[in-house]
C-alpha cells in the first residue's frame, strides 16, 4: 500500500464516527453561563464581605466599636493581601498572543509555577486569617461575657482552639497534596517541551 | 459571540470529540476534556482576529488543552478504555467492521506518545503540513519527520495485534 493511500484509509477510519454525545454541547453552554455568574460573584463576595464589617462597625448595637474597627481593618487587609496574591499568581498568565503548542507549554509551565506560588501564599495566608478569625472571636465573647458577669479563662475555650487547630492542619495538608501533584505535573510539562523542542531520533516507539 | 461559539462548536464539535479519544481514557473523562475545551474555545473567542483559519484556531487550543489534560495525570497502563462506536448509518462496508477498525485506530493512536500523537491526530482530522505546523509551532520538516515516525508506530502496533 502506498504510504499516502494508507493515510487516506486511516484518515476514513478515524473519521467514520461523528457523533458527539447529545447532552454535551447543552452542558457545555451551561457551564459558559455558570462562568459569567462565578466571575460576578467573585466580586460582589469581595464587596458583601468588606461592607457589611463596616456597616457593623458603625451600626451594631452589641459590640465595642473598638472590636469592630480590628475586624474591618482586618478584613479589608485580609482582602487586599488575597487579591494581590492572587493578580501576583495571574499576571502574565494569558499573555502569549499565538498558542502554539510550542508556547503553549511555555505558558503553561509558568502557570503551573504560579499555581505553586499560589498554593504556598495561600496556606500562610489561610493560616493567618484563621488565626485572625480565632482570636477576634474569642476576645469579642470574653468581652460580652464579661460584661455580663461570666469570667472566663483560655483554656474554657479549648474546644474552640483545638476545632481550630486541627480544620487548620486538615486544609494545610490538602494544600501539601496539591501542591505535590502541581509539582509532578510541572515535570511532566517540562519533560514534554524538552521533547518537543528537540525533533525526533533514535528509536521508534518507546 | 454567544451565536458564534455555538455555530463554531456545531461545526467542530464531532472533530473535538474525535480528538478526545487520542487523549483520554475513559467516556467520562473525553466529556471532562471535551468541556474544558470547549470553555478555553469560549474564553479565547473575544481574541480571534482571524490571523489563522478558524480550523486552526479551533484545533490550537483544542490540542493545547488535550495535551494539558493528559500530562496532569499520570500515563495510563490500559489504553483502550472510553472508545466510541462509529455512526450506525448504512453503508458500503458493513457497520461492525467500521466500528472494529475504528475502535483499533483510536486505540492505537492512544499508545503513541503525546509528540507523536499529536500530530497524527491533526493529520488524521485532515489537516495538511503547513497547518500542523501553524498548530504545533514546530517547522514543516518536523511535522513530517514526526508524521513518519507516528506512522511506523501504529503500523508496528497493528503487525503485533494482528
């Protein structure tokens, strides 16, 4: 058979199916209005968040002023640190103007060590926002409590500590198995453009 | 853009899914990648300007995110899971030798490695050199030597199934 009528049967072969499953393209278009929700609700989490702790800093009748003005500096800190984080892990990202595979890769790579970045900000930052969360909470309740007549020490609020604790290492751990399968597949990207890079010789197969 | 991405994906959406065949194992996953390429397509269309043929665009980004896919996991041991019958319409050559040669070229394009396979999965859709090339960002004469070389390999793995 001659090299090029063999590329032509295959070619019939492989496209003898057409058939793409029915629910798909209906779940793919779905999916595309499901996106333009996600990147609005970004937003407004973003703006719900930050403006209701300064709304309570002003209006909410319990609490000191003192505590609320902590929580919303907090919490506005906490969101600009996480939004810097995250245009730091995404800048660049979509620059390549042709996506060859060839670039392509080079782009995905930099994702790829971006992602890494990201996993490594976002376990300190998790961490230091729990923290910040843990210990706001427990000053605001012993000050309620106190108002009201009730002593309390730490250690009453062990539970509290310890459910704290262990959500914490439980996410940390999640965040080290993550970033191990970031880091195997950043080497299976690099592996890959090697051998792209460079043509083919040697042996046929593997 | 919304009529546009639909159009685009009613036109190359049985390549797409032919595509995914090269690149995934199981039914579920093809639709996984099958999504997710069609989402990158979604993304990208604000940015076409229509430098490259549309077809070209399509199957950059449908490849870009097929070889993505599989390097996220760990090269599979089976690889013939996940393969789709060819369409039941009648024709000259009876439906189950269609599907059965169809069902050991998807296999056989899937045992290939990702450089290789690559390739032959454009030139099976049909695409010629110089579009390869536009895809792969690799020059012509290595669209070609890369083509022989996927081709000794799948001929290789037919004279063993045989």
């Amino acid at each position: 058979m001659k090299l090029d009528e063999e590329l032509m049967v295959w070619r019939q072969e492989w496209q003898s199916s057409a058939m793409v499953p029915p629910d798909l393209i209906r779940k793919v278009e779905r999916q595309t209005a499901y996106m333009r929700v996600l990147r609005m609700a970004e937003i407004a989490v973003t703006m719900t968040i930050g403006s209701a702790v300064l709304v309570g800093a002003f209006v909410h009748p319990m609490l000191g002023r003192d505590y609320w003005a902590v929580l919303a500096a907090g919490t506005w800190l906490l969101i600009a640190i996480a939004w810097a984080i995250s245009l730091r892990s995404t800048r660049e990202a979509w620059s390549v103007a042709s996506h060859t595979t060839a670039s392509y890769m080079a782009l995905h790579l930099r994702r790829l060590r971006q992602q890494v970045f990201r996993i490594d900000c976002g376990s300190a930052f998790g961490t230091l926002a729990s923290a910040f969360v843990l210990v706001l909470t427990y000053k605001v309740l012993t000050d309620v409590l106190r108002r009201r007549g009730v002593a309390i020490d730490v250690w009453d609020f062990a539970p509290f500590w310890i459910v704290g604790g262990v959500v914490n290492v439980l996410v940390l751990l999640g965040q080290f198995g993550k970033r191990r399968r970031v880091r195997a597949e950043l080497e299976r990207v690099s592996e890959f453009q090697r051998r792209l890079d460079n043509p083919p010789n040697g042996d046929v197969g593997r | 853009m919304k009529d546009r991405f639909h159009e685009l994906l009613a036109a190359n959406g049985p390549a797409l899914w032919r595509l995914t065949a090269s690149y995934a194992r199981t039914h579920s996953d093809r639709e996984d990648l099958f999504q997710e390429i069609a989402l990158a397509i979604w993304k990208a269309l604000p940015g076409f300007r229509e430098l490259s043929s549309e077809r070209t665009f399509i199957f950059r980004i449908a490849h870009n995110r097929a070889i993505t896919h599989s390097l996220r996991r760990r090269p599979a041991a089976s690889p013939s899971e996940g393969l789709d019958p060819p369409d039941p319409s009648p024709g000259p050559e009876s439906g189950l030798l269609r599907a059965e040669r169809h069902i050991r070229l998807q296999a056989a394009v899937r045992q290939l490695p990702l450089e290789f396979r690559h390739v032959i999965t454009l030139a099976l859709e049909g695409l010629t050199y110089s579009e390869i090339a536009v895809v792969a960002g690799i020059s012509e004469s290595n669209v070609g030597v890369r083509l022989n070389r996927a081709r000794q390999m799948l001929r290789r793995i037919f004279e063993v199934k045989q």
